[in-house]
C-alpha cells in the first residue's frame, strides 16, 4: 500500500484507539505554520485536532487556521485554541485531515457515520490535498463490504427516500442519535444508513443519488482523497494517489 514505518511499542501493544491516534499524529506532520487546514469528524479527526492544538500551544505551529467540518469539531477546535476561518470559506483549504468508515487501496471512501458527511464533503473538495487517517480495520477490497452507505436526506419525504432507496437493492435504517431518537445533522437533516453489500459499481451509484430530489448528499467519496496513512500492529503505511483529480 505504499511505504511502511514502524510505529511505537506503546501503540504497537494497544487498540484500535492507539492505532487511530498513531495514523492521525502521523498526518499532522503534514500541517505547516500559515496553512488553513480543513478538520474532520469522528473518533480518528479528534486526535488530528488535539495534536494541532498542542503545536500551536507550544509554538512549533503558527497561524494556522481550521475548518471544522461539524459543530462538534468546532468545538474540540476551540477548545484547543485553534482559530477558525470564517464558514463561507473565502479561502482555499491548503490540507484536510479526517477519518473514514471504509476505504479501498484505489483511496475511495464511504464516508459518515459520524453525521457530518455534507460539510466533509463540502471541505474535501475545496481542499488542495484530502488526508484520509484510519486504523487497518476500515480497509476493504470493495466499498460496502464491511461499512452501510449513510445518505443524508431532507426530513420532508424521507420514508419516500428510503423506498427509493430499498428500490436499488439497499436495506435501510434511519441512523439514531443519544437515547434512540433520530439523529439530526448539523443542518437539520436525517441520515439513512443503506446496506447495499459490496459495490460493483460504486460511481454509478453515485450518480444516481445525485440525482434525486430530497437526497442533499450520500457518503461515497470517490476520487477525492489524495492521501491514505493506515495504522495498525505492523505500523504505518501510507498511500498516495497518483493523480489528484477529485470527482464526487
């Protein structure tokens, strides 16, 4: 998958956490002073902030600049002291760490388990290099293999969004948050979690959520990764995409 490094006996010997927060400190030697720098979502992206905000505490990094791809990154990003550009995103985004529910050795990704799948997206393509951090579990030979595809959707006609979708041969649950109820996205939305099995053609399906009134956006991210840094008991190992077209 690309070039190798070990990784510390400590992390070595633990779990997935220590593996996520290996890959996502091994991104943040990505970052320079001066960059803006798009945050991610999740269990793996909180490590990348957290490790951002001690380099600026402690002068190694300056004037960096995040854009939080959730509330609850923004948060965490504050919380560090990370100061945030403003959310019409006047400036290109130099670099983006985040996570991902599934990856292939191509670098697509189903993305958004975490809820926040429309402003990842939305950052990942305005971002000049996509940094993708995950543990070696997320790896897969074909997307939708081992993660459901989240598809968010307007709360008005969602039921008809999930017969859509049951039409094209998913199973569908509608993803809940805190204590059962619905989980609602940071724009007031819904999100369908899709088993679709693995996908033979992941870019057709793509196209064809798109294109439905009433889906605002789904999680296949194809073509927009241009790095990959997987950690797991063997080390680190990296990838990156020889081009960087990004095309959904």
């Amino acid at each position: 998958m690309g070039s190798r490094s070990a990784m510390p006996e400590s992390a070595a010997q633990g779990s997935a956490a220590a593996y996520k927060q290996h890959a996502a400190e091994c991104a943040v030697e990505l970052v320079q002073s001066g960059m803006v720098v798009g945050l991610g979502t999740g269990s793996t992206a909180v490590f990348a902030i957290r490790r951002i905000g001690l380099l600026l505490q402690s002068g190694q990094l300056r004037d960096v600049v995040g854009v939080p791809t959730s509330a609850a990154a923004e948060a965490e990003a504050r919380t560090v002291g990370i100061q945030l550009i403003e959310p019409e995103l006047a400036r290109e985004v130099d670099l983006t760490i985040d996570g991902a529910d599934e990856v292939t050795p191509e670098l697509d990704l189903i993305k958004g388990r975490g809820g926040a799948l429309l402003r990842e997206k939305v950052v990942a393509q305005a971002s000049r290099r996509e940094v993708i951090v995950v543990d070696q579990s997320k790896v897969s030979p074909r997307l939708g293999t081992h993660s459901p595809l989240p598809v968010e959707v307007l709360r008005f006609g969602w039921r008809s969004q999930a017969r859509f979708l049951e039409s094209l041969g998913a199973r569908v649950e509608l993803m809940s948050g805190s204590g059962g109820s619905p989980f609602v996205t940071d724009e007031g939305n819904l999100v369908l979690l899709c088993f679709f099995g693995p996908l033979a053609a992941p870019a057709d399906l793509a196209q064809g959520l798109a294109a439905r009134a009433g889906i605002v956006e789904h999680g296949l991210f194809l073509g927009l990764a241009t790095d990959l840094i997987v950690a797991g008991p063997g080390g680190i190992e990296r990838r990156v995409r020889p081009t960087s077209g990004k095309t959904s």
